[in-house]
C-alpha cells in the first residue's frame, strides 16, 4: 500500500515598504486579507500610508491615497522610473557623512526649501530612513521637522524600491482627503482604511509624536462615512484603529475582530508592548 503523500504548503511571501512607517501594517497583512472579499476587483485606500497592505494583496487594482503630498509625490516619482530614482538617492543615502547629524540636518533643511518635485522625493526617503523611527511630521509652517535617528546601520532597499514600482502599475495615486477617496470607490470595489490611531489614552507616547490633526471628530465622521457606503452603496469597508470604549463605540454595527499588535514609537525594545487593536468590518449584507 503506497503511503500518501503530503504536499507541503509554502509560506506566502511577504512584501516590506521601502519606507519606514510608524504604525504600518506589515505584520497585521495575513489578518487583513483573511478578512477581504474574495471576488472584489479594487482596492481603495484613503490612508496609504507605506502601502504594505498594497504591497501584499491580490486586486485587479488599486485607488491609493493619502493628504501628505510628499508622499504621492514620491510613490508617483518612483512609479514613473524606478531605476533613474534609486540612481539618484544613492549618492545620498551612501554619502561618507551621510550618518551624521551634520549632514541630515543639511540635506532637511534642502527637503524643505526645495520645489523640485523630483528632488524632493529623493530627499524624502533619506531623511525617511536616516530620521527617527520612521515618523513623517510637519510643523506649523508645514515644515519637516522629524529629528535625526542616530542608527548604527541603515538598509538601502532597492528591491523594496523595485518591487514597489512593479506594483504600481496598476495603481493610481491621488493625494486627498478620505472623503474624497470614498467617492472614487465603486460596486467593485473594497475600502481599507488605517487612519491616524484613536488615542489609547491623552499622555500615550503615539500620540505625542502623530500630529497628524486627525481628532476624534474626524474618527467619528469616518466612522459614519463607512457605514453609509455600506448602506446606501453597497460597498465593504474595513478600518484599523486601538480597541478602546471610543472606537467601540463608533464601530457599532460592524463586525469587530481584535487582535493584539507590538506597537510603540520608542527605540528600546523593553518599550515596545503589545497593545489591543480592533479591524471593524462594515460588511454588506447578502
């Protein structure tokens, strides 16, 4: 009698932004795509953010968008010619002074007196991923302000970067707000959204360092914009946030899977604790 034979099944690979991102979704992708419709054609993104949830789904297409211009601008450069780009970020990013505070704080201020859209995108992702922690933050006279990491090494992601632009074939960038985003959606499509978090509480370290201006009106109002598009569209909708009493709340009448997720902005590892998160699911009833 022949024994059976066992197929072994090969891990899915997994597809990293070639951007530092506080908050992204690398690890949470298997979660997120367990989740998604299996015959929807579009993905619609109003928070993109690095783009791994892009980065490791399976549609047709795809509707990117997010309100920092920096950032479509720089997807949009690296679409367009991913090999002139990584030629031009590499004499940054190899620089001999390219790991001092010296150089960082010269190649920022350049980043924000610059109005080469070109240039600009370079500049973004070395200071990107020579900065602290992968923040992405502006002052008030919309200035990048994020301070110099102090890493021993750095990683030059060039197949990120090429892999990155492959993808991108199929999508479309667009730099707006999620409402905006929400109305580019049709019946074949899904929406996934990863705003700024919810505060876990009023003094929480992520908090301190998103200021991103998203409030807690701007939650509610998305809240209720998914649930609409349900509603009267016809249109599934997923949103990440914290699993606090508020999103709970917000979230009424989704289906709500919690997970729990590593999340922390400080650089010690002692810091980084699991915290509760929540994937609320606005599905369309059959």
């Amino acid at each position: 009698m022949k024994a059976k034979s066992t197929k072994v099944k090969k891990p899915v690979q997994k597809y990293r932004s070639f951007l530092k991102w506080a908050g992204g979704k690398y690890r949470l992708t298997d979660d997120i795509n367990r989740l998604f419709p299996k015959r929807k054609e579009c993905l619609v993104e109003p928070f993109v953010g690095a783009g791994s949830v892009f980065l490791n789904s399976q549609f047709q297409r795809y509707i990117l968008a997010d309100i920092n211009p920096d950032l479509i601008n720089l997807f949009n450069s690296v679409k367009a010619d991913v090999e002139r780009y990584i030629e031009a970020l590499k004499p940054i990013f190899f620089h001999h002074e390219a790991n001092t505070a010296t150089y960082y704080y010269a190649r920022r201020n350049e980043f924000n007196q610059s109005n080469d859209p070109f240039w600009r995108s370079v500049l973004f992702v070395y200071l990107n991923r020579f900065g602290f922690n992968g923040l992405c933050r502006y002052n008030a006279k919309n200035e990048f302000n994020v301070p110099f990491g102090a890493y021993k090494t750095h990683y030059f992601p060039e197949q990120e970067l090429r892999y990155f632009a492959q993808k991108a074939q199929s999508a479309v960038f667009i730099c707006g707000d999620f409402k905006d985003t929400f109305a580019l959606a049709d019946e074949h499509s899904v929406i996934y959204c990863d705003p700024p978090y919810a505060p876990l509480t009023q003094t929480s370290n992520f908090t301190q360092y998103s200021g991103n201006g998203f409030t807690l009106e701007h939650q509610q109002a998305l809240a209720d914009l998914a649930k609409q598009t349900q509603t009267e569209r016809g249109i599934p909708v997923f949103i990440s946030n914290h699993d606090t009493q508020f999103t709970r709340k917000i979230y009424q009448g989704a289906t709500l899977r919690k997970i729990r997720v590593q999340r922390s902005i400080s650089q010690h590892p002692d810091r980084r604790v699991k915290v509760g998160e929540l994937i609320a699911y606005f599905k369309v009833k059959s």
